[in-house]
C-alpha cells in the first residue's frame, strides 16, 4: 500500500480536523508507529488521550479505520462528535435495522467512511469478515483492551475472537488502547491478542489533580452530604453504590435534600439510563448515582467529584472509576467511605460466588490489595500506582499525606479479640459475627449474649476499654492484614494460620489510628 504521507501528515490533521496544534506525551509517536504499518499497544489513564492515537492515523491512512468497542450506547454519541468536525464515521452494532446496516456497509464498501465503530460481537459474523475482505481497512483499533483479559474486573468474552483480525488480515496494523494496566492486566492483552511485537507504549498513571481520600464509614448518607455541601456545592459528580437499591436511596436522599441527581443502574429501563446519561453529559451540575454500569467511556471533562459510598472490588475498578474525576485537569476529589461492613459483605460475596476455585482467589487477591489501599498509613497515590508497577514519591496531595495517620499497637486488643475467638470455637464449638464479639469484648448484655450465657467467658467485658466503633475498626483491620478471617454468608469470624503469631506474641500488630470521621479539611481551603 503507498501513502502519500509526508511527515507532517499527521501534525496536520491534528490542526485541521481537531484543532490542535502539538501532540501529548507519547502521541505523535504511537501515532507515527501505526501510520507506519505497525502494531501499538497503548496504556493511558482516563483522559490521556487515547482516541486521537488512532483516529489521527485512521485519516492520515488510506481506507477505513476499524474501531473495535464495547461500548455500543455511546458509539451514537462519538460518532456525532467525530460528524461535528467532519469526520464521516458510522457504526455497525445490533441496535440497528437491516436497511440502517446495509446503508453503512455499502458506504464502506464505496470507501466513504474514516471511521468505523463496530461491537465486537460483530466480528462473530462470517458477513462482517467477508464485507472487511472486499473493502479497504486502513488499521483496526481495539478500545478497552482490558475487556480481553480474564484477569482484570472487566472481562467480555467476545474480545477473545479478536485475535482474527491479525491472523485474517495480518497487513493491517492493529493498536490496541487501555486505561487499566497492571503488569498482569497488561501481559494478558499482549498475549490474547498477538501484540508481543507490537510497540507497547506506557504513560504515567498518575493523576496528579485528584484527591485521593478514603474515610472510615460511619453514616455515609450525612458524609457524602457533607462532602458535596462544603467542598462541591453546584458541581458535577460521581457517586458509586454497590447495589441498585443503595443507588436508588441514595440519588432520593440527595434529591430531598436539594441536591439534583439522578440514579442509573442495570435494572432501570434503556431509555431512562440513556436519559440520565445524556443529561449528566449535557447539563451542567447534575450528581450521577450510580453501580459501577456507569461510566466506561463517558467523556465528562468537569467532573469534579467521585464518590464510593461502597468499597470497590478491585483496585483496578477504584482506579478507572476515580479516574473519571478531573478529565479537565482542574483539582478533584475522589472520596470513598469504607467501613468493616464492606468487608464482610464483599467476603461472603466471593465465598457464595459461582466459579472455579481459581476465580475466587483471583476476586480475592483483588479484594486484599483494595484493603491495603484502604489501610495504608503511606501515601495513597504511590501504593495506587506501585499497585500499576510505577514509582513515585509522596504526593502532598492526599488524605494520609495531609494528615498523616498516626498508627497504634494494637498487639493486646487483637490478641483480646483472637482469643475469645478461639475460645468459643475450643470451648463451646460456637462461632459468631463481628456484632455479637464486641458486645462479648465489652460486656455489653444483649438478650443473645444471655442466650448464650457469654458472661461466663473468660473474656467477657475484657475490651471495656474501647469503644464499639474502636472495635470495629480493630476487627476490620485484622481482616486487611489475613489475621481473621470471615466464613460464610453470616460474616462469621474465624482465626487465620496467621493469627497464632499474634495469640503467642510473637507478632506485633500494627494498626492505623482510626481518622475521625469528621471530614478532613476542604480541598479549596488546603
Ligand atoms: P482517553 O480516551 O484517553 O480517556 P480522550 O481521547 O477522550 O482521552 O482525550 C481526553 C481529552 O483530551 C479530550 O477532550 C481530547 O480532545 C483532549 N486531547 C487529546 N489529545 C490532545 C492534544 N494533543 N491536544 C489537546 N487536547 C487533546
Ligand atoms: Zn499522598
């Protein structure tokens, strides 16, 4: 194939068509491989600028650029800003009818199309290969690259197939794009989809103008009220709940109390989600409440917030979500409240979780790297991106480095609570759940600590000393350091093969001083 491109080919489309005059980071260059012929990889965060990389060489190439995307309710959205500038792209995917499809395809075939946007369960149909061999295809981009790997929180089962595009058409160069790259994520997208040649291209993961911050949960609905009241009044935001219920409550909460948001979760009806979404990405100061459905893709440069009012699964997942705070570059908050019921919920939902034994350790290796994050006494930013295999130094600009946690030997009340475990499991072959240990701890009477007669343990009331809430604040962290650990769908508590260090004193345990859960100072005063 000749080009008729001259250096400058891409620089000048970047002016022309998107009205910019110089490239970002490794941009020109990542462009500059695949106008070349060659196969990229590319990890960006969020807001890197990722489209360019192959729009640019789709229209400096001659043919059609095949764009590979999960995200079939936006591909309208993007194929309308790419119309805006005058970009002629379509795209192919099942919300369309047949007489819509065939007008595409013959516009392909009649090579008037820059950019293609197809889903990838298109590629599953001998009709789209057979329709690629008899036009011209100037480079195949695979967005959300992550989608592929079985590894990462986001697996599509249809990414598998993507590895055709290389052996059925092996001259077209391919450049595959992804915001979520651990070191695994990223060797499992190289592998799966024949990029072991490709140039891999690895920007900084760092996001400078977001606000790490991560609170003990204490009443999240009064939190996050908050948090929007004092540091984001009238601004756009994010906040994630695990469930759709929560999602529902909390988007009323804040509706009565003045603040607009809107819900969007899996179980409202297609036409209200895409509502929602257009109007969160069109009007301005719109809260979005979310589950994590929410968000791939979107393209909302002033969010200024996100919140999780639940611990995420992944650190990977926390990362993405957070990451559509601050796109514009201006300080943001990312702000998440985790509290001990987090953990024992997201433990009986791996325990219960259908799958291999593999795919439960996989969700919980996940899960402790997301509880080392919540725990660290160190700079947030640099465990999140040593988590990405990148170095860096302390930011300045996070919770624990605005105000440093203090930490605290927690060596006797851990063994206090060890013990009673034990205890009860040795002595009376009962086990129970956090609630009830505490109340064990502290001599509280309930009618169940009577039920059971617990007054008469050896460790009854010896825990008088802290609070409910200090308690738990122990239980959580023991469960973050592997030396307790929950069974079954009641959040029983049991001891590890770690914690008989800790019963005969030779290990320390060292805990975090639990921050007040009054909010830390306000990000516009700092
Ligand atoms: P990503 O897909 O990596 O999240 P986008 O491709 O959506 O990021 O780009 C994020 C924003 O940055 C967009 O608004 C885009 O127009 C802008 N942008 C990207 N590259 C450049 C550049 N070279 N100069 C100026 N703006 C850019
Ligand atoms: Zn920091």
């Amino acid at each position: 194939m000749t080009q008729l491109t001259t250096p400058d080919a891409a620089l000048d489309v970047l002016g022309r068509v998107f009205g910019y005059d110089s490239f970002r980071g490794d941009q020109a260059e990542i462009i500059r491989t695949v106008v070349d012929g060659g196969d990229a990889l590319v990890l960006m965060p969020t807001g890197g600028g990722k489209s360019l990389c192959y729009q640019v060489p789709a229209l400096v190439r001659e043919g059609t650029g095949v764009v590979i995307s999960p995200l079939i309710a936006l591909m309208q959205d993007q194929v309308d800003a790419l119309a805006a500038v005058g970009v002629r792209a379509e795209f192919l995917n099942s919300t369309q009818d047949a007489d819509e499809r065939r007008r595409v395809e013959s516009a392909f075939l009649a090579g008037e199309i820059d950019l293609l946007y197809l889903a990838p369960e298109r590629l599953a149909l001998e009709s789209t290969a057979a329709l690629f061999d008899r036009g011209t295809i100037s480079l195949f981009a695979i967005d959300e690259a992550h989608c592929v790997s079985q590894w990462g929180h986001d697996f599509r089962p249809d990414y598998l197939r993507l590895s055709m595009l290389h052996e059925r058409w092996p001259e077209v160069p391919r450049i595959a794009l992804t915001a979520t790259a651990t070191g695994q994520t990223h060797a499992e997208i190289a592998r799966r989809l024949q990029l072991e040649e490709a140039r891999h291209f690895v920007a900084s993961f760092d996001r400078p103008n977001i606000q790490y911050r991560i609170a003990a949960k204490d009443q999240p609905g009064k939190q996050l009220l908050e948090l929007l009241r004092s540091e984001h009044p009238g601004d756009a935001g994010i906040v994630y709940c695990l469930s759709r219920a929560s999602v529902e409550k909390t988007a009323d909460m804040l509706v009565a109390n003045g603040i607009p948001a809107l819900p969007y979760h899996a179980g409202l009806p297609a036409h209200v989600r895409a509502a929602n979404q257009s109007r969160f990405l069109r009007e301005d100061g719109l809260v979005m409440v979310a589950t994590i459905a929410f968000g791939m893709g979107i393209d909302k440069p002033d969010v200024r917030f996100v919140a999780h009012l639940d611990l995420p699964k992944s650190v990977e997942g926390y990362y993405q979500e957070t990451g559509r705070a601050g796109r514009d570059g201006l300080p943001s908050t990312a702000w998440l409240a985790y509290g001990l019921q987090d953990v024992v919920q997201q433990r009986r939902m791996i325990d219960t979780s259908e799958g291999d034994l593999a795919h439960r350790r996989r969700l919980s290796a996940h899960l402790d790297a997301m509880l080392a994050l919540c725990e660290t006494v160190e700079c947030r930013r640099v465990q999140l991106l040593a988590y990405f295999g990148q170095d860096s130094s302390p930011c300045g600009n996070c919770d624990t480095c605005i105000t440093p946690p203090a930490s605290w030997d927690g060596t006797v009340p851990s063994q206090k609570l060890l013990s009673t475990v034990v205890r009860l499991k040795r002595e009376r072959d009962q086990a129970f759940g956090a609630g009830q240990l505490v109340d064990i701890l502290r001599g509280k009477q309930t009618p169940r600590t009577q039920q059971h007669e617990h007054e008469t343990l050896a460790t009854w009331g010896i825990g008088a000393d802290l609070s409910e809430q200090q308690w738990r604040g122990v239980v959580r962290q023991l469960l973050a350091q592997g030396l307790l650990a929950t069974r079954g769908e009641y959040g029983i508590l049991a001891i590890t093969e770690a914690s008989g260090d800790v019963l005969s004193g030779a290990r320390a345990v060292s805990m975090r001083t639990e921050p007040e859960v009054r909010l830390r100072g306000s990000r516009r005063s700092a």
